[in-house]
C-alpha cells in the first residue's frame, strides 16, 4: 500500500526564472547543477537540499520562502495529532 503524503514541497523557480529572464540552463550552470536537475525542480518532481536551495534563492536574490514553498497535507484532527509539544 502506498504511503500517503503528509506534506508538500512546491516551487515557484519557473516564474523567477522568467523574470530574471533566464534560461534553465543558466540557472544550472549557475547553481552546479544539471539542466535536467532543474527541469525537476520545476515540475515539483525533486525536492532540492536545503544548500541547493539556498544556492537558487540566493541567485534571485531573494529568500528561501519567495521560491519554495511547504505545506502539510491531510485530516486537521490527524495533523493536531502529530504536532510536538515543548
């Protein structure tokens, strides 16, 4: 049986993309990376580490959270339950 997905981790790289007017191979080459790296960013089909991240953010020039975003998904009662308490 498949997992089901708590969480989601999307990516806005597209739009920053076009307005620096950039390339997906620029943004690679610019970031160490694959042009193919990035096409999966894109389509929200890799999650980048948190340096590659970084790296992205920093190119636009802009915080982390301006790119990526993360959401929790699921049951709110389900969702209370998982949280921590200090």
């Amino acid at each position: 049986m498949p997992k089901k997905k708590l969480s989601n981790f999307e990516s806005s790289i597209h739009v920053w993309r076009a307005k620096c007017r950039m390339t997906q191979q620029q943004l690679a080459d610019k970031v160490g990376v694959s042009r193919q790296t990035i096409i999966q960013l894109e389509r929200n089909r890799y999650n980048p580490s948190l340096l590659l991240a970084h790296d992205i953010a920093d190119v636009f020039e802009v915080p982390i959270e301006q790119i990526f975003t993360f959401t929790r998904i699921g049951e709110p009662e389900t969702m209370e339950m998982m949280d921590v308490e200090d």
